[in-house]
C-alpha cells in the first residue's frame, strides 16, 4: 500500500497544560534544534479555530501539532513527506516521532508534573484518502500493520483496533491495549 | 498505482486538465533544470502557487539567522527554496461557494496543509504549507468541483470580487452576480491579459452608498445602475478605473457613468490592451493600473480604451451570457417564514441575531453571517458549515472580503436552529460586521513581506473588545478595525474606521514592531475615502490606542457624526495629541523585555525574518512564456517518443517549433493568429527574410529544421526519424531564445 501521508495521535491523561503553553516552547526547540530527525521550521498559534490544529510546530517532515479535542489534549504527528520502507516501518518511524516528541514536552521544566500521554492507546488517520479512504476495506488493509505496530509497542497482543469515522472524515482507527499499564 | 489526475479525469473540464498536466510538466522541467527560474516563478504564481515566510531558506530564532537545510538546493524562485512550505491560493469568484466545494476544500487542507482554510480580504481561500510537488493533485481534486487556482496570483486578473448579499440586498440597484460570473470566466487565461506589468483587481457592487463591493479602491470597479426609459428598467454600470491601496492608496475615477451591459466585456478587454501595452513594465512600485490612469489623465485613458475598443475583434462571449439573464436567479430551498414570539429562543441567539443577522429584501428571509476569527476555520468545521448549508439554504453561501461567510435564503423561522447548530460547530460568535469583527492580512504569520504581526494584534484585540461588547456605546460597536502587516494594504487598512499597519522603529538600541495609526477611513460608500496617517505607535501599545480613541470618539462627537467626520473635525494634530505619549517612552529592555517582542510570537522582534514579496511576480512577457512552452512541448515529444507514440512525439516536435516561431512574431505584433501556415509564412517574412533569425555562424540553417518540417509533413514513419527531429527542434528553440534576446536588445 502506498500509504505516505499519515498522522498518528495521543491524548494526554488531564488536561492541565492549554494549548497557546506550548508556542514559546517550540519556538525554544528551534532554536536549540531539539529534534535531530526533522528540519523544523517555524511555530503557528491556531487555537483561535474551535477544533482547529491548535498549536503546530511546523517541519519539513512532518507537523506536531497540540490540540484539545472534545476537552482533552492532543498531541499530533502529521507525516507530509516521503517515508522509506513498508507501511509498518513507515508507520514506526511516525509513531516513533511521536513518542519522542510526546516524552521531549513531558520533560519540559514547564510541564513537568503536569503534562502526561495516555499511551495506552493511539490513533491512526489516513491522509490520502485516494490510497486509503474511509473503507472497511482499507480499515482491513490496515489491520495487518497496525497489528504489528501495536503488539511491538504495547508488548503484547491485548489490544483493539476500532475505526468508527464519519463518512466524510479520513479513516481513522483507535489503537487501545486491554491491559492497563 | 491508482492517481488523482486518472481517478477525476471524467470530471475536470478537457482544458483544465490539460492546463494542470502542462504545470505538473513544468514542474519537472524546473528539477531537471530546463525551465528558467523566473520564468517558473511567474508561471507557479500564475497558478496561485505562492511564496511563504522562511522559503529563502533562513529564519530568525529569536538569538540568531538559523539557515534552514531542506533536502534539495533546487530554487522555484529567485531566492525561493523549492522544498520550502509555501501558499496556494484559490480564486472564488465573487465569493460564491457551494457546500460540494467546501467539503473538497476541507479535505484539501486536512491532507495537504494544516487543517485549516483562510479567508481572504478578496473572497479566495488560502492554504499555506504547502509542498509545490503536491500543487498539481490539489488543483485537480478542487478542479472536480469547479475551482480553480488559475491567475489567483502574479501578474495576472486576480480573483473578481463582489458583494456576498448580491441578489438579496434590499438597496441593490440589481443582482450583479451573473455579470461578475461572465466577466469571470471572460478574462480568465485571455491572451489580452498576460502581459501586464501589475495585477489587476476588479470588483463589483450592487448600489453606491453601502461598502460591500469596495469599487472605488479597485483597479476597475463596476457599480450596478438602473435607469428607467419609457417605463422599462434598463441596467448599466458606473465604471471606475485606476483605484487602488497598497502603498499611496488611489481613490478610482469614473470611467463611464452608464455602461451598457453589452460593453462590459469588450471595455474590460479594451481597458486589459491598453494596460498591457502602456503600463509600466521595469519600474515595479509604478506598474499598477492606478500609476497608468493617474499618469495619462482619465480622459486620455478613457480616449484610448475606446480607440481599442473600435479595432477589436468581435467575440460572441461579450453579449451570450445576456440571454440566460432572465433565467439567472436563486432558488430558496425553504419556503418564507417569519420567527415567531413564541418559539423558546437559544441562549445568546439575541445578541447573535442583533450583529449577524439581517432581513433579506425578499421577506420571510435573512443574510446571516458567520463570523470567522481572522478568516480562519477547520477542515472539520468546513464540513460541518457544508452540512448546515445544505439543510438551511441549499447552496447559497458566499465568502466576504471582511473574511467571513453568508449564508442567503435562510428562512426567518429556521434561525434559532440555525443558531444552535451553528454553535455547536463553533461559528456562532457574535459581532459579525462590528469592532469586534478585526479583518486582518497574513502578516508576519506567514506572509514574506510582513514586519509587523498583524494576526497576533488582529487576536489580541477581537478578544479584548469581544470582553466589553456588551458595554459598548452603539456607534463604537459599529466602526470597523483593519489591520496590515506592512504598507501593502493588504488588510485594506486605508478603508477602515480605525486601521494598522506594520513598521519598526528602533528603540534603546532595540528593533521594537510598531503599528502606523491610520484613522477615518471610509468603508461606506464602497471605500469612499481614505484614512489619515496619525503616527506610529508600538505594537503591545496598540489596545491603548484603540480605547483612547474610541473613548474620545464617545465623550467628544456631536449629536449624531459619524467616526469618518468626527476624525475629519478634530483634526491630525489633536488626534496625534492623544496618542503622542504612547508613541515615545519606551521601557528599557531589561525593564520589560515583551514590550520588545509581537503579539502572538515570544521571539525578540527581528526585521531580518522580511523576504523579497513576490506580489509583484515577474516581468515576463508572453513572447517569454511562449518560448517556455516550445520548451515543454519539445520535452513532452521526448517522453512520447520513450513511450514509442511516434506520432504523437513527431506532432509534438513540430508544434514546439511552431510555437516558438510564434514566440519570435509575438514580439512584434500581438495577434498572432494560431494556424501553423500564417505563423510559418509570418516567420519566413520578418525573421528569414529580414536575417533576423540568422545566427553569426550557422546563418538560417535551424529555421530549415521547421521549414523542412512543415513542407513535408509528418517524420514519424520510425523512431529515428522522430529522434532527429527532436533534436532539430530542440535546435531550433535555442535559436528561437538566441534571437529573441537579440530582438529584445535591438
Ligand atoms: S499587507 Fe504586507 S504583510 Fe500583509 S499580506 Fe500584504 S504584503 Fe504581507
């Protein structure tokens, strides 16, 4: 499957931490080129928009971006370019910047004690909606790596996938592990 | 591997499609380095595809310039990094959208940019973020539903605007709306207007005394007219010319009180010729159309555009569309209705209905606005507006240039739910077209040219006055804010009550972003007059000013003036009086340190961030675009003759030759008509008879190639054949450049 465009997502367990927090802190990580893997390039502060992107830090990669989405916080990966590999090593490599970014902002002196990810589970959206719509034939297509991505990520093979998207929305499947850690 | 372009062939209209097939070719033709950068610049731009902040390849962190490495040194631009994120910006005409449109819209930007649509002061949507290798996808998804990018910027016809209430405005003189559409699609990709110095930016309105068309700030305006003659409505249109903002804001002259309808076009195309051939070409800042009418006098201007007018060649599309006039029409999905007493209202939708509603000229129903803070919404809200649309109103909704949208039609009854829903998406703020409603341009958010952060400013203050609406005196409640990044006028500051616009000023030893106070403008009127420049004020300073004078405007006004006279009244000196200590002062560095940074950004204000705008696209002239599509069609034979479509490689072949023949005749005379023997026999004319064409060495010997060519026929019996006469074409356009640089010497 030619699944390039993708993002990946974790909520937090509380929300203690607003969005508009995290725009001098990114603005911080540019300046001292905090993640080694992504050509950052610039911080935009969009949590004027309801249910809008929040606030993103923009890269060539990729966008991370810190949203709250039905009063929760989110932490975004949005991969724009090309990932090497099959789709399960492409879908690593997002899901590892994503937890790397997720465990950098936890560190954060500003945050500390008040930031943490549900990493429990995770979602994946597909941003191609030409090579994987909202199907369940692709959420079938998907099943195989998404699998593979969750067994290796929560240890064990205790989880479940559930894509309950609307019609007109990307397809987007809840990864959640039955075993509380 | 399946693709957009197979996918939505069936729906792209033949000419669209080919248009973006020929940018995706040249696309590659600019990576391996056979398209010129400039000349890729102004085509991309030509396609809406934009410039951004940071795209030359460096950033200010706030400490120090950090160089940004992207992975290819390729340039789409001079000083323009290919990999770099950059803007697309997409025409609406008029502002008219359907909730089909929108829903592809959303999707576009959730899959390509950030998620996020932005509307603009000229009614276009924007996205930023954007890679250029994903632009030809995204204009064939949007082209599926009818939109195009074409000439959204450069030097080009920029998106026609026009009041969002046409059609439903109780003061209109009549619905301008299918005028704007065939004026629309008349100039759209017309060769009369690919040769400007400038862009060009048309509006229309329907009455004089409201500002929703803003005419006379356009570089053409029309203004709906009825007339009655023996008891029978005849329409025309004032026309104005040459207005404009930008730096000197230029109030438009009246062209002609009284246009007939079946003049519109050919005036337009006329106006287009006349501009092309006198307007400034080298001088950029004196290129727009205002600098050309200022420059001859309307009455020479108006003498020439009629002279052309007389020697144009007719065309049926200048009076076809008049027939299915009587046919236009909107049809409301609901019947009217009135809002009850009774029925139990939502919380809030009284104040909501008070600044965002208003009663439609045909009873029963209402012009609701949906306010957008700073133009912006989600790609999730965009489907959820979609939806709301088409249960209240069908299709019928419009963008606005104060960056918000209408909906039309709604019936009176539907607008509690209306309300509800709305809120539940999150579009239901209050203060639609008041104070509260800060229009401003991308600024330093985004855009290359910005000094000062118009957005941030723009925020800070719709949330303060969103504060103290509610106390708000009535005619502060009214007045509009507008807000520039710099003097480009783009957040049409000059037409506002109380507008900004970004510079800097150096304060102890430190670069500190300021705001230049502009006040009583005149948004009325369609942008009746401009505002006076008061003095420039610090950016964290700038919520001071606006209560200053807004308290001053409450305690000080006589019994019922306006803002635009009160301002007028009072006079430069006292107005400056009362922000003068705002002005000086400044706390030390180390005392306040914000007070050395913008709004919305924690980095120490640079001016080192500002790039070279690509407003003004580039100078090239048709004969230069021609010439780069022989280029593309002598690569495209190449990639046929690959494929072993000889014929096709061997058509291709010729007509490149043929084209940058025409490229050559172009330079000397613009009608060049499109048959391959009158331009074979107008070559052989001026360029081979004359030995212009001939080179110091090889004499005429590459116009044999063509002639050769065009005598015999097609070559394409085998591929060898066919090779060789790639490469005599190749040949040839080399020649064609040599001499067309010659030429331009000469
Ligand atoms: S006014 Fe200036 S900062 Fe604003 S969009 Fe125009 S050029 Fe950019």
């Amino acid at each position: 499957m030619e699944l390039q465009r993708l993002s990946i997502k974790l909520f937090s367990e509380s929300t203690n931490v607003k969005p508009p927090e995290f725009v001098p802190v990114f603005h911080a990580w540019i300046r001292n080129q905090k993640l080694k893997d992504h050509l950052m390039i610039d911080v935009s502060d969009y949590n004027h928009v309801p249910d809008g992107p929040g606030t993103l830090l923009v890269t060539h990669e990729g966008n991370f971006s810190l949203a709250l989405a039905e009063g929760k916080l989110s932490l975004l990966y949005q991969r724009k370019r090309f990932l090497e590999g099959t789709l399960t090593e492409r879908l690593n490599t997002a899901f590892k910047a994503l937890l790397n970014a997720s465990e950098l902002l936890e560190q954060e002196p500003d945050f500390r004690n008040r930031l943490s990810f549900d990493r429990n589970s995770f979602w994946v959206i597909s941003n191609d909606r030409l090579n994987l719509p909202n199907t369940d034939q692709s959420f079938e297509e998907l099943r195989p790596a998404l699998s593979e991505l969750a067994t290796e990520f929560f240890g064990h093979d205790h989880f479940s996938l559930n894509c309950n998207s609307g019609e007109k929305e990307r397809l987007s499947v809840m990864v959640e592990s039955s075993v509380l850690n | 591997m399946s693709s957009w372009k197979k996918q939505l062939a069936s729906q792209i209209p033949a000419d669209w499609g080919k248009e973006i097939d020929i940018f995706e070719t040249q696309i590659e033709l600019r990576k391996i380095g056979k398209l010129d950068e400039k000349i890729f610049a102004e085509t991309r731009l030509r396609r809406g595809v934009y410039g951004q902040r940071y795209d030359n390849g460096q950033r200010h962190d706030g400490v120090q310039t950090q160089k940004l490495s992207y992975p290819s040194g390729l340039l789409k631009g001079p000083e323009t990094v290919w990999d770099a994120p950059g803007m697309l910006r997409i025409k609406i005409p008029f502002g008219g959208v359907t909730p089909d449109q929108l829903d592809v819209l959303a999707e576009v930007a959730e899959e390509y940019s950030n998620g996020i649509l932005h509307v603009t002061t000229r009614q276009d949507f924007q996205y930023h973020y954007i890679h250029i290798e994903d632009t030809p996808d995204i204009m064939r998804r949007l082209a599926a539903v009818g939109i195009t990018t074409r000439e959204a910027c450069g030097n080009s016809v920029r998106n026609l605007t026009a009041c969002p209430k046409a059609g439903v405005c109780s003061g209109e003189d009549f619905d301008v709306t299918p005028y704007a559409r065939a004026l629309t699609d008349f100039l759209l990709g017309h060769p009369d207007c690919q040769d400007f110095g400038r862009k060009v930016k048309i509006a229309f309105s329907g009455c004089q005394g409201e500002a929703c068309g803003l005419v006379m700030m356009h570089d053409m305006g029309a203004l709906a007219v009825k007339k009655t003659r023996r008891g029978r409505d005849i329409h025309g249109f004032a026309l104005y010319v040459g207005g404009g903002l930008g730096t000197v804001p230029y109030q438009a002259k009246l062209f002609d009180a009284f246009l007939p309808p079946e003049e519109l076009l050919p005036i337009a195309q006329s106006i287009a010729r006349v501009f092309g051939r006198l307007g400034e070409k080298k001088n950029r800042a004196q290129a727009r159309l205002k600098f050309l009418v200022a420059k001859l006098g309307i009455e020479e201007f108006r003498r020439l555009v009629w002279e052309e007018r007389q020697v144009l060649p007719e065309d049926d599309r200048w009076t076809s569309y008049l027939e299915q006039l009587p046919a236009y029409g909107e049809k409301p999905l609901k019947p009217p209705s009135t809002l009850s007493g009774e029925k139990i209202l939502p919380e809030g939708f009284a104040e909501w209905q008070r600044s965002n509603v208003k009663a439609q000229k045909q009873p029963g129903y209402a012009i609701v606005t949906v306010a957008l803070p700073l133009g912006d919404l989600s790609s999730d809200q965009t489907r959820k507006l979609a939806d709301v649309v088409r249960l209240y109103v069908g299709d019928s909704i419009r963008t606005t240039v104060e960056q918000n949208f209408v909906l039309r039609w709604v019936s009176e009854a539907d607008l509690p739910d209306l309300y509800a829903d709305l809120l539940e998406i999150g579009l239901a703020d209050t203060g639609a077209n008041t104070i509260v409603d800060v229009t401003a341009c991308p600024g330093t958010d985004t855009c290359k040219l910005g000094i000062s952060a118009s957005r941030g400013l723009a925020e800070e203050l719709r949330t303060r006055l969103a504060a103290k609406s509610y106390e708000m005196d009535e005619a502060v409640r009214n007045l509009r804010i507008k807000v520039s990044g710099c003097f480009n006028s783009c957040g049409q500051h000059h037409v506002a009550d109380i507008g900004f616009f970004g510079n800097s000023r150096t304060l102890n030893g430190y670069k500190v972003p300021h705001f230049q106070v502009i006040l009583g403008g005149q948004w009325a009127e369609n942008a009746g007059a401009f505002g006076m420049t008061i003095g420039a004020v610090p950016s964290k300073r700038i919520p001071e000013v606006v209560d200053r004078i807004t308290d001053h405007f409450v305690h000080s006004r006589k019994q019922g003036e306006n803002f635009c006279d009160f301002i007028a009244r009072i006079g430069k000196k006292e107005l400056r009086s009362l922000i003068e200590n705002l002005m000086k002062n400044a706390p030390s560095f180390e005392e306040n340190p914000d007070f050395y940074r913008d709004w919305g950004d924690p980095r120490e204000f640079t001016m080192l961030d500002r790039g070279i705008g690509e407003c003004a696209g580039e100078v090239i002239s048709a004969s230069q675009f021609d010439l780069a599509d022989a280029e593309r069609e002598v690569f495209e034979a190449q990639l046929e003759l690959e494929k072993k479509n000889y014929a096709q490689a061997d058509e291709l072949a010729y007509r490149s030759m043929v084209g940058a023949s025409r490229a050559l005749i172009k330079q000397q005379y613009h009608d060049v008509p499109e048959r391959a023997e009158i331009i074979v026999e107008e070559f052989t004319l001026r360029f081979l008879d004359t030995e212009l064409f001939y080179d110091k060495y090889a004499r005429g010997k590459f116009a044999r190639y063509l002639l050769q060519r065009h005598q015999q026929g097609p070559v394409h019996a085998d591929a060898d054949s066919v090779h060789q006469l790639i490469d005599q074409a190749q040949l040839f356009i080399d020649a064609a450049h040599a001499c067309y640089a010659r030429c331009a010497v000469e």
